[in-house]
C-alpha cells in the first residue's frame, strides 16, 4: 500500500470511525508523503507546527477556489465559511480576528470560571433528575452539548431559548469542511448553513434595534460604523463559525475525552481525587483522542520540509492527530499518560489560524471533567458509543451512559437533589 491508497483508506468510512491505524501506515513513507502530484500529507509533529507557522502556506483563496471550483458561490455552505476568518488569509484574516479576539482573552475567560461551574453543576443536576434511577441518558445531548453551546451563545448574546436549533444545524454545516463531499452531503451542508445565516440576519436586526453587552452587538457596531472594517457578508459568516466552533470542537472533546476516561479506570480516579491536575489531563485527552484531526494548507511558494521539496502551489493535508501521536515527539503515543514531561497537542493548530476560542475550550473542559468525575463517582458507558463518520470534527453521535449513584454534596444533599427534597 502507497500512501494514496492510505489515503484513501483513511477517507473511507472505516478509516473515518478509526484514524489511527491509518495514520501508522502513512507514517512509514516519512513525515511529509507524496500522495499526488502536488499533493502532500504531513503526519509529523515537528513538520506540521512548522508548517502551520510558515507565512508562505494559507488557506485556500477565492481566486483558487475559482480554479478548482469554479460553482462554489452557489453553496451557501462553501460561500459563508469562505467569507470567515477560518478561510481567508492575512490581510483579511488578521483584520478580522482582532475584531473578535477581545472576546476570548485570558483575562476574559478566566472570569467566566464561575459561570461555567455552575452550568456544569446545573446539567448534572438534570442529567441525574433524568437517570436518578438507572435509566441511560445522553451525555452528549444532555451535557456535551448544552455546555459549550450556552457558554458561546451568552458571549454572542444569542437568546437561551433558541440554544437547541444549533446543534443539528452545526452537524449539517460542518460536512463542508471534510476533505471529501458527495453532493448529497453539500446539499445538507447548504441547509445546515442557509438555516444559520437566516437566524443570524434576524439577530443582527435585533440587535440594532436592542444593543447589549455581547459580541454581536459589538461587531454589528463595527459593520455599521465602517463596512471597511467589516463586510455584511464577513458580519454574518465569522458569527455563524464562531457559533459553531464555539461549541462543536468542544463538545467533541468532552465526548472523547469522558470515553478515554471511563476505559481508563486508575486515571480517572487520580483526577477526582486531585481536580488541580485538570489542565494536564484536558492537554493529553486532546493529544490522545484529538477533536480536530486535520487542516489543509496551500503553498504560494516552493518550501522543503521534512526532506521533501513542495513546489509553490503544493496542497498540503496537515493530519493533526497523526502529529499528535508522533513517536519522535510523543514516546509510546498510543498510551494515554497525563503526566508527559511535554504536550502541546495540534488539536487547535499552530500560527495565524491558530483557534481563537481554544482556551475557552480548555476552559469548559478542565471544569466539566473534575465536576463529573467528583459528582458521578459510579458514572459508566451503557453500551457502546456510536462514532460519527466524520475525519476533520472527530466525534461521536451517541453517548448513552448511566450515572450511579450520585455523591453527596458539602451540605450532606445527594447530587442532583435540592436542599429539603426528600
């Protein structure tokens, strides 16, 4: 097997449920293969951080996009990510994200520690209302979901009620941004995008009419003020990614990293014991069981990486779940271990397009596992998980598990319960 029947393997659907095996086959052709004419996959740790970083990689422009797909601006779906800081390239892309970067310092979110505790307490206090007597529930729907989702949706100022929408509006989308799409998948992803940019027209309005202290408001100012600063087309798409980045990275982190967890016994136990540890369990569950597994890259000029030349006009499929279990970085990658001497996973990627909302992410995830862990001592899989057959947002469809028997609170009260119930 050459490294384009690797990759073609990695693109089928067995392949998409589990990378890894995969990745190990393309990893024996070096850490930057040959899979095309012009055409690279990068597996390295090393060579894909250095990549990222390189100025003379971007993304894909419109005047490529042209070439190669010369309808694209009749897909709502390819049109409204293409228009967002996640698919355009410096000077754009730097104008844009320091529009929105302010919403995301550390000073900001780490003021939102409280905030997040507390929705998490609040969903394990449903979670164990809706299975205090053993019945399963759906810890993606019931608490993977609805917490990344009402974080992104306070900082954009969207209404708590119209929270559940997004989550299959977000799945639809998102199919646009796998390496390969049927146009059955494209049509579902217009869907998916068309319904966002519609909510989002409304909201816009509304918060003309209706100011408030949130993102939206503040980019709808800018848009207003000075249309330079901000297209109408560029308001609405970096709204719907941030919506949908904002919470579809995490939740699939928090899916993975609960499993990684629950399969290992002794580690989840140290982490109840010891929830200060948490920052270094969230780097290795994003390192172990990444929720972004790849991003793509084209050259404007000729660079040579890893022992191999790419021409200018290369294109360069960056697998970052493959770098993440690097052997020459990581030593035994395939073991999950919290305590690695160094991390600094590429789940969020390297450079200008590093993920502005990776440390909100981080965030949700160092609060929502000590609380689970702590709260559902007896918390375990209820059959198993069914994987999406997504390759780029790693995660899964379904998460049925059962929660034990709660533990007590400070006050004495069982988990779930209120003060008084008897």
């Amino acid at each position: 097997m050459d490294a384009a029947e690797a990759l073609t393997l990695l693109l089928s659907p067995q392949g998409r449920v589990d990378p890894y095996p995969t990745y190990e086959r393309l990893r024996a052709y070096g850490p930057v293969a040959e899979a095309g004419p012009m055409f690279y996959l990068v597996t390295g740790y090393a060579e894909a951080d250095e990549l990222l970083r390189d100025p003379r990689l971007g993304v894909m422009d419109d005047a490529l996009r042209d070439s190669v797909w010369p309808g694209w601006r009749d897909s709502p779906a390819v049109a409204s990510i293409s228009r967002s800081m996640l698919r355009t390239n410096p000077p754009d892309h730097s104008r844009m994200r320091r529009l929105v970067s302010g919403a995301f310092s550390p000073r900001r979110i780490a003021g939102m520690r409280d905030v997040v505790a507390a929705q998490a307490d609040e969903l394990i206090d449903t979670m164990c209302a809706r299975g205090g007597s053993g019945e399963p529930v759906d810890f993606l729907a019931d608490f993977a979901y609805p917490l990344p989702v009402a974080v992104i949706c306070a900082l954009l100022g969207v209404p708590s009620g119209d929270r559940p929408l997004f989550r299959r509006w977000a799945s639809d989308l998102t199919g646009v941004l796998e390496p390969e799409i049927t146009p059955e998948e494209l049509a579902v992803a217009d869907r998916g995008a068309a319904e966002l940019r519609d909510y989002f027209i409304e909201l816009v309005e509304a918060r003309r009419r209706a100011p408030g202290d949130d993102l939206t408001t503040a980019l709808v100012q800018v848009h207003d003020a000075d249309g330079e600063r901000l297209s109408g087309d560029e308001l609405l798409a970096n709204l719907v990614v941030l919506l949908v980045a904002g919470f579809e990275t995490t939740t699939n982190l928090l899916g993975n990293g609960l499993v990684v967890l629950l399969d290992h016994a002794s580690a989840a136990d140290a982490l109840r014991g010891h929830p200060e540890h948490a920052p270094a369990y969230v780097e290795e569950l994003l390192r172990y069981d990444s929720p972004v597994q790849l991003t793509s890259r084209v050259s404007t000029a000729a660079v040579r990486c890893g022992g191999v030349e790419l021409p200018a006009g290369s294109w360069v499929l960056l697998l970052l779940g493959a770098a993440n279990r690097d052997p020459r970085r990581f030593p035994e990658p395939g073991r999950f271990d919290p305590w690695r001497a160094q991390s600094h996973p590429l789940s969020f990627g390297a450079g200008p397009h590093y993920c502005v909302g990776a440390g909100l992410a981080r965030l949700e995830a160092q609060i929502a596992f000590p609380h689970l862990l702590r709260r559902l001592p007896g918390l375990a899989l209820a059959g198993t998980p069914r994987r999406r057959t997504r390759l780029t947002l790693r995660g899964y469809d379904t998460l049925p598990v059962t929660l034990g028997t709660p533990a007590r609170d400070d006050r004495g009260t069982p988990a779930g319960a209120h003060p008084g119930t008897p």
